[in-house]
C-alpha cells in the first residue's frame, strides 16, 4: 500500500506527511508528488519516495501516481485562474483513473453549492468529476473564515 500526496511541498502537504510519519505510517509507504523536485530535498531526507508530478501534465502525473493505493489530492495553488484550475484538476482525476488508484481523498470547500466565492464551483465540479470517475472518494471540505 502506499499513500500519494499532491503538493506535497507546500504547507498542507507537508504537515499531512509529518502526520503520517507521526502516526506510524512508514515513509517508504508515502509517495510525494513536487511540481519543484529542488524542493523535495528534505522529504528524501526522511525516506520519502518523491515523483514529479505537475497539474498541466497529465502523463506526469500518471507516472507519479503509479502504484499508489490511495491519493491525497490537495487542489491546484492557481486560484488566480479557475480555468485554469479545472483543467489542472481534471488532469488530476483522469491520471488517478489511469493509474487504478483505489481510493481519492479531496480536499475540497466546504457549501460550495452555497457560496458566492469564485473558488466554488471548481471545487464543486471537481468532486462531481470524482464521483463519476468510478474511484472510491472521501471528500474533506475545508470552511473558509474571516477573523
């Protein structure tokens, strides 16, 4: 079994897998997908399989998930082009179902339906992609705040 995390150096990717790491799970069973391979030194340092993998590519990331059981899929960082993002993430979703990963872990917005944010609907038609691509889903749905 080995679990893929996408954008695996930013903050949220790299708290997951100081996580897992933290719950016992065994770094050769993680799998860190990097846009920046440069980036990625510190995971090598920890054991942690590494694989480039970049949202505009589909092939990469096809390569990158190869394998894995489970796919954590943290959403494209190009908030500034939600056409953009919705390629990107379909890319994501078609390259998980070439790849037969076993089960897809979004994480999403939370009232997407509801919400007026021009994030929405990407995260909404994100998770109707995941529900028709035949992958077990679990969607964990981020609120947004204001302080």
């Amino acid at each position: 079994m080995s679990i893929v995390i996408t954008g695996a150096t930013g903050q949220l990717g790299g708290l997951v897998i100081q996580n897992l790491l933290g719950k016992k799970v065994p770094a050769n069973q993680i799998v860190a997908v990097v846009r920046n391979v440069e980036k990625a030194s510190a995971l090598a340092e920890l054991g942690i399989d590494f694989r480039h993998g970049d949202y505009n590519d589909q092939a990469s990331l096809e390569k990158a998930f190869a394998g894995a059981s489970k796919l954590l899929f943290i959403p494209s960082p190009d908030a500034h082009d939600e056409t953009l993002r919705m390629a990107q993430h379909t890319h994501v979703v078609n390259a998980a179902k070439t790849a037969q990963i076993g089960h897809i872990l979004y994480y999403g917005f939370a009232f997407g339906e509801e919400s007026k944010l021009s994030l929405a609907p990407t995260h909404v038609s994100t998770e109707n992609m995941i529900r028709t691509a035949n992958i077990p889903y679990t969607f964990l749905r981020n609120s947004l705040y204001q302080i």
